[in-house]
C-alpha cells in the first residue's frame, strides 16, 4: 500500500509517498481502509522537525504522517467489537510512529475509533476526531462554567467546535476572528466577537496560541487552557494556566459525530486532494486563512 512518510524533517518535499506493506492490527486494534485524512498543524510540526527537536521521535527508517481520518474496517484484531465493512473514524494519535493516516490503510486503537452514524459523510466525519477531541477536552480543562470566555481562533478548526461547546457547557463565550468570520462564529454559539486581542475575561481557551498575549486577557484567579503541551505560557501567579493534551477517546468521538451528523456541530471541508499530493497540502496550511479542512483522499 502507499503511505506518505517523512525520512529527513525538513521542508515540503521532505514528504515521500512509499510503498510499505500492508500494516495487521493487533489485539485491540483496527485496520482501517482510510477514505480521507485530515491535514493538521501538527503534521506540519512533525514534518518541519519540531518533535524531531524535541527528542520525542525514535523512529529509524521514517516517520508516519497524519492524526484523524474516516474509512471502512478492513481487519480486526482479537477483542475487538467492530466487525470488517463498519464504518468508522478514528484517531491515529502520537508523532513515534512508522505510519500514521496519511496512507491507504491504517491501524488504530479500536478504542479510539467510533463509527460514523447514518447520514454523515465519511469526508466530514474525518474532520471530527483531532480538532473535536481537542476542542471538547479543552473545555473540561476549563473546568465548570463560570462567566465569560475568550476562545482565540474561534473559526479555526479547534476553535470553531469549542465554540458550541463551550456555549453548550453554560460559557458565555467571545470569539477573537476576522470580522468576515463574524456570522460562523456567532452561529456556533458566541454572544461576541472581537477581532483583535482586547478585554477581560474570566478565562482564555487559546486556540490561535496567542500565548502571552493571551493570558494578559485573563482576570485574576482566571484560567487558561492552550493547545501546545510544550509552551505552556507563565501565568505568574495571577492566572492558572494549562495545555491541553489530546487523547483518543472513542466514545467522546461518537458523541461528537453524532452531533455532526444533527448539525449541533459544523464540518467544514476547505478542500479534498489526492495522497499524493501531500506538500501540496502542506504548502497551503501553511500559508493560513483556510476556513475549513484540508482533506487527504488515497
């Protein structure tokens, strides 16, 4: 099967579409015939070296791409309880790893996979798991509702669902964006937006990593939740500051395509283009301003 992997971090053609064999799921996984794949940030960090950097990867030959994606079930492994032909979505979470969704098949962690419900497309349904899971446990980090919140990057992929649910879990939510984002974001559930980084609030949910600029928006005693566990920024002592962590959680998944598939939450596709064409792909997250996800379809 073909996959794209990363040998030397590096720039855009540092992605090579290889052929590898086909990957056999374990127990407790799930092999995944992959329809499409999200594009994240933290692929481009992958890519760039950043975790490289970091020491986080140990990988010898190469490096997998890609976090979320949607497909049929192809192969199960013992204890599973999806069978071959289900439907489903899932994350391929972690940077060590030889092959992540960025391939023709991929194995994942039956847990943290969810199938897809009826009526929602396989290409929104890989929308969901990266940018939902991070969004949703975010908002738990937040902790319980408790007046107003800022949410930075309120259109972009996490901040758009953590949003409606931070609206949802009784935030009084303002949304920092473009103006020409003002109807998404309000429609998501916000009372405000604000396009550029002024006020007080009662908390900052960070998806745009203001970083500093963001925790200088909190009161005092307030809480900050950022999205890069790395850089976490310096709350000195006025405000509690936090990352979040993404974790593979199916069944939070499945609630959250279900919410998908309902309309309670947006998928928004900016655009779908074939594996190979991965730097491509690349090139054009990088460049910012997609309203949207960039969608992989081997």
């Amino acid at each position: 099967m073909r996959a794209a992997v990363v040998r030397e971090p590096g720039s855009v053609d540092a992605i090579e579409i290889v052929e590898v064999p086909t990957p056999v799921p374990g127990p407790g996984e799930v092999r995944v015939r992959v329809a499409a794949a999200g594009v994240n940030p933290v692929d481009l960090q992958t890519r760039e070296g950043v975790f490289h950097r970091l020491g986080w990867i140990n990988q010898t030959e190469y490096v997998g791409l890609g976090w979320d994606l949607a497909g049929t079930v192809t192969a199960v492994g013992s204890g599973v309880e999806f069978v071959v032909g289900d439907l489903v979505a899932g994350l391929s979470a972690g940077v060590d790893r030889a092959l992540g969704a960025y391939a023709e098949e991929a194995v994942i962690p039956a847990a943290a996979a969810a199938l897809i419900p009826e009526g929602l497309s396989l290409t929104d349904s890989a929308t969901v798991p990266l940018n939902g899971l991070t969004a949703a446990q975010a908002v738990a980090l937040l902790g319980t509702a408790n007046g107003s919140l800022l949410i930075t990057g309120a259109a972009g992929g996490v901040g758009g669902y953590a949003v409606a649910l931070a609206t949802r879990a009784g935030w009084r939510v303002t949304g920092l964006a473009r103006h020409s984002d003002r109807e998404f974001v309000l429609s998501a559930g916000a009372v405000d937006l604000i396009t550029e980084p002024v006020g007080r609030f009662d908390a900052v949910l960070d998806a745009a990593v203001l970083a500093d600029i963001a925790v200088g928006l909190v009161r005092d005693d307030g809480k900050y939740v950022g999205v890069i566990p790395p850089a976490v920024p310096d709350g000195r002592g006025r405000v509690e500051t936090s990352a979040v962590n993404v974790t593979a959680d199916g069944a939070a998944l499945a609630h959250l395509l279900s919410d998908t598939a309902t309309g309670l939450l947006s998928a928004r596709v900016s655009a779908t283009l074939p594996l190979d064409q991965a730097s491509g792909a690349h090139k054009t997250l990088a460049a910012g301003g997609q309203r949207g996800r960039l969608l992989l379809i081997p």
